[in-house]
C-alpha cells in the first residue's frame, strides 16, 4: 500500500481578500478563493500562482457583474482594480 504525501495547506490575505493555497503533488501551488469557490487556478511558485489566481476572481468577478450574478461584498472592491495587460 502506497502511503499519501499530505499537501501543505496555507492561507494568504492580500486586500483583504483571503487566498487558501495548497501545495500541488506534480510542484507548484493550487490556489483557491474561499468567499468566491468556483475561482481556482495554479502556478508554479507562489508568485506566480498569487497573480494567477488575482487575475481569475477579477475575471469571474466581472463575469458576474455583467451576468447580475450575486458578488460577495468583501469582494466587491476588487472590481475596481485596473485589469492587467
């Protein structure tokens, strides 16, 4: 029987938005947004991941908008950011 590596779990709060990374099995990071849990994305440091994820809840954030879908309100001020090229 093949034991199970536990991967590393970790919060970050940047904006005062909460990020909850957890440590990939192939490298790198999965990294998720608690208050938003269908915005997830990766990247292969923690850096990389970070701006990631950044940018996935600005995108789900403005789909939202655009649909009338219910945004939570702590993450209401991220819409006001400007969007990266």
């Amino acid at each position: 029987m093949k034991s199970k590596k536990s991967q590393a779990k970790f919060k970050v709060t940047k904006e005062g938005v909460e990020f909850l990374f957890e440590t990939a099995e192939e490298g790198g990071y999965v990294v998720s947004v608690p208050l938003y849990p269908s915005c997830v994305s990766q990247g292969e440091t923690f850096e990389e991941a970070l701006a990631n994820i950044e940018d996935a809840l600005l995108g789900c954030l403005l789909a939202a908008h655009d649909l009338n879908l219910p945004i939570p309100k702590e993450l209401e001020h991220f819409l006001h950011q400007p969007v990266k090229s």
